[in-house]
C-alpha cells in the first residue's frame, strides 16, 4: 500500500485555459483507456468520473475484486466548471427525457451536487446495496440540500485555512487578517476557488460563509479584490501553493488540508493553521446521475468506499478528510505511516475546531453567485498558475 507519504499533484488539479480532459488513469495506467475487473451478470460494468489522485491506482483492481464489479474508473474532473461543460451539460441539457450519461458516478464539489440534486438530475442511492450508509459522519447528514445523504455519499472532505514558514514569516499566522498585512506584500498566494477565497474574506469580515446574501458576499469579494489589485498576492493557485511554500516563492498562502499534510511529510517545519475567524470547509461527493445506467454497481462501489477499513486504506493515500466513521481506529491498526495519520489534528480535528469551520451555504441566487464567480476568475486570470 502506497501512504501517499509525498508531494504530488493535488487531487484538484487544473490547467488554466483548458485541462486535458481525456487523460485516464486505470489500475495505474496513465494515458491508456482500459477496463479492469471480473464483471457480472447483474451488474454492469462501473464508470466512475473523479478527480487526479484521488485514489491510491493500486486499490482499483482490489474494490473491482471485493465488489464482483468490472471498474472503468477515469480521472478525468479536472475543475467543477469544466466538468459541467463536458460532463454533465450534454445530459443536463436534456432532462427530464434526454440521453443518459456516459458515467455512473462522477464526484463534484458539495455546490455543484446540491446544484444537480435540486435539479432533479441525480439518482436516489440504492440504500438497500449500502448497508454502510449508517458510516456517514452524521456533519454529512444535515445538509438542507440533501437532508439525510439520499442522493449524495461524500468522497474525501477538506479545510482551506492558512499555510505558512515561520522561517519566511518571522512570526505565527494565526488570522485572516495576517495574511492580509502588507508586511507580506508579494509573497502571499491565495486560492483560486471562488467560494473559498471569497469565504475567507468574508469570514475576515465577521460574516457567515454558511449564509451568503449578496452584501456579505460582495463585501468578501471586495477585501479579496482589493488586495489583487494592490499587488498583495503573488498568485491565485490550486495545488501549486505547496510548491511555492516548499521553494520559499510563498512565505504563507491559503492552503488546502491534504495537500498541506502530504507537504509536512518533507517539510514538518510548515504550519497549518485554522485561522481565529475560521476556516472553509468543503466536500467532494459521489453522485449517480440520473439515467445512469449501472447504479447497483455504483451501491456497490459506495458500500465498499464506507467500509471503515477500506475508508482507511483511501485516507492514507490521498489524506484528506475521511466521512467515514470509525477511520481512525482503522488508521491505527493498519500501522506505520498510516497510524501517525490517526493522530493528525488536521484530518481529525477536534470539538472546538470544527466549531470554527464553515461551509459555502445555499443562500445566493443562482444569477448572483454565477455573476460573483465570473467577477473572481476575471480578477484572477492575470495572477493565476497552472497547478
């Protein structure tokens, strides 16, 4: 088993102008479209759209076995707004009587699935086949999207908080606010996701992220706007961020959970903080869009993912959030590298830690937020890295 115990890219990885779309991963293959697996009468073949690194290549023959399912498992969700071009909108487009989708189960950005749960275009899950289900973190069951998790089962969850080198800095990081001091100036990358960079400034603000109106929204967009055009960021990045706090390009940065722990491995000097505001958390989630044709085999492939042993062997490899009860004692009992995991106040963030995490919510129209999102890339096009 892989631990996943060094830098590589970031399961959101993304090409400014364009990600290679075609590109597949199966049972470790880059570039080479195969199927792997037994098969099965009563159930058809799997398709599953997720993210790059993901999952550790290496366990796809193994759920293939275990599950009885042959698997044709791609890596080709390289951003949610790509995804909704090539992905979802030819289907989309269509509904309720169009053509059926071309996967079985794709794993968008807790957004965008509530987005296609309220649009009618996800499958219920076929809870008899995921017995597992009851593993859900119970966070995971309250969302007023999807009260329950009947059309969703979250993949990996994370925190974007605050990266940095106390080296580069010359003192702790602890807010927001600290991360916008001009002492910093140039030397401070900040996310390239709307929803979280804009979170963050709203939380800067002492505004809910959770409950987005289009004042508090637009003020967030603001002090991030403000401090582009003032030079402050050196760039907007997705998984780059690593590289440039591991190369001294960032002295600090708005960083991702995961990708900060597998950075730790080499770097244990590197900080990651909750800021005293808070931090964005978010989840990436399976869906089973509506029209697929094999969603048994999707049950299947969701009941073995909420396996607490099977959920351990995927957080050692990607370490990221797991939704999965239980995770930890499994980590522990895997042992090595994956038990110094269990103990990682990141992956497994206390009470009054996650008390001070917050969740994009529901609030805004579609318009305003599709407007606010178009506005944040614009700002951020000139500044923005491949990676």
């Amino acid at each position: 088993m892989n631990t996943g115990r060094r830098l590589r890219p970031s399961r959101r990885s993304f090409l400014a102008g364009g990600a290679a779309f075609g590109a597949t991963v199966l049972a470790g293959c880059a570039g080479e479209r195969s199927v792997i697996g037994v098969g099965d009468d009563q159930f058809g073949t799997l398709r599953v759209r997720n993210w790059t690194d993901y999952i550790d290549p290496e366990l796809l023959p193994v759920i293939s076995a275990d599950i009885g399912i042959s698997l044709d498992y791609v890596e080709s969700y390289e951003s949610n707004d790509e995804a909704l071009e090539l992905h979802l909108n030819p289907f989309l487009d269509e509904l309720p009587f169009g053509i059926a989708p071309d996967f079985d189960i794709i794993v968008p950005t807790n957004w965008l699935a509530a987005r296609l749960i309220e649009d009618g275009a996800a499958e219920p899950l076929p809870i008899e086949l995921i017995p597992n289900h009851v593993n859900i973190d119970p966070v995971y069951l309250t969302n007023d999207w999807d009260r329950g998790s009947r059309f969703q089962m979250p993949w990996q969850a994370g925190i974007t908080g605050i990266a940095y080198d106390p080296a580069a800095t010359g003192r702790p990081i602890e807010s927001i606010a600290d991360l916008f001091d001009s002492e910093f100036a140039g030397r401070v990358a900040m996310i390239g996701e709307m929803r979280e960079a804009v979170g963050l400034g709203m939380l800067m603000n002492g505004d809910d992220p959770t409950r987005p109106d289009s004042g508090s929204a637009a003020a967030g967009f603001t002090r991030i706007a403000e401090a582009v055009q003032r030079g402050h960021f050196a760039a907007a990045t997705y998984g780059d961020f690593a590289d440039g706090l591991a190369s001294g390009r960032y002295a600090a940065a708005m960083a991702w959970s995961g990708d900060t722990v597998l950075l730790q491995a080499d770097r244990p000097d590197i900080e990651f903080v909750i800021p005293t505001e808070g931090a964005i958390s978010w989840f990436d989630t399976m869906v089973i869009p509506k029209g697929a044709a094999n969603v048994g085999s999707a049950g299947r492939f969701m009941n073995w993912a909420y396996e607490p042993a099977n959920a351990a062997q995927l957080t050692s490899w990607v370490q990221y959030l797991s939704p999965v009860l239980g995770v930890q004692d499994e980590l522990l009992a895997l042992g090595g590298e994956a038990a110094d995991l269990a103990s990682s106040a990141i992956l497994f963030p206390d009470a009054a830690t996650q008390n001070r995490l917050f969740t994009w919510g529901s609030g805004l129209d579609r318009d305003v937020e599709d407007t606010l999102e178009a506005d944040f890339f614009a700002l951020i096009d000139p500044i923005l890295t491949e990676g």
